[in-house]
C-alpha cells in the first residue's frame, strides 16, 4: 500500500492484481451487470489512485480493506443514482424506421 501510494509502477500493479478480485465480487454482490462492473471498479481504482496517499491505518484488523469497501460502496451508489436519471430507450433503432 505504501508503495503504491508513493506511485511505484510495480506496487500499484500488485495492488490492482491483489484488490481487483474483491472488487468485482462486491459489485456482483450489489447485481450489477458486467459492463456495471467494468465502470465500477474503474472508478474506484480511479479515486484510489487519486485518495491512496490520505489512507491512514487506525490499527484495527482490515483497515485498508474496510476502507477500500467503503469507496466501492460510494462508486456503486453513485452509479446506480447516475442510471436512474439516464432515460433508457426501448425498442433499439426499430422507432426510428419510419422518419
């Protein structure tokens, strides 16, 4: 994690490597699709990249990763408001035939 957080290529890489698994099995948890899932786990390893050196161990068993599932919760809940306001079309392109 410090490593990572001091932005080394190869700590980062191990991070992801480590975390993503996880990652995806909350989403799927929260039944979000694939694609859902991809969005996701890209925004989290987005704010992770962006949040990482603020990280502070409290000590306690599994603090990064308590951490780590309260960002993921964040993402997901902000995906899910995100697609409740996009209007979802029905029908594909067949409405669009007879213009």
């Amino acid at each position: 994690i410090a490593g990572a957080a001091a932005n080394s290529d190869t700590a980062w890489r191990t991070l992801v490597a480590d975390y993503e698994p996880l990652l995806r099995y909350w989403c799927r948890r929260a039944s979000l699709n694939d694609a859902a899932i991809d969005d996701v786990v890209q925004a989290v390893l987005l704010q992770l990249s962006q949040s990482l050196k603020n990280f502070k161990d409290d000590g306690r068993k599994a603090s990064f990763r308590r951490w780590l599932r309260a960002i993921t919760r964040s993402r997901i809940a902000d995906y899910l408001r995100q697609e409740q306001r996009t209007p979802q079309s029905l029908g594909g392109t067949t409405g669009t035939d007879k213009l």
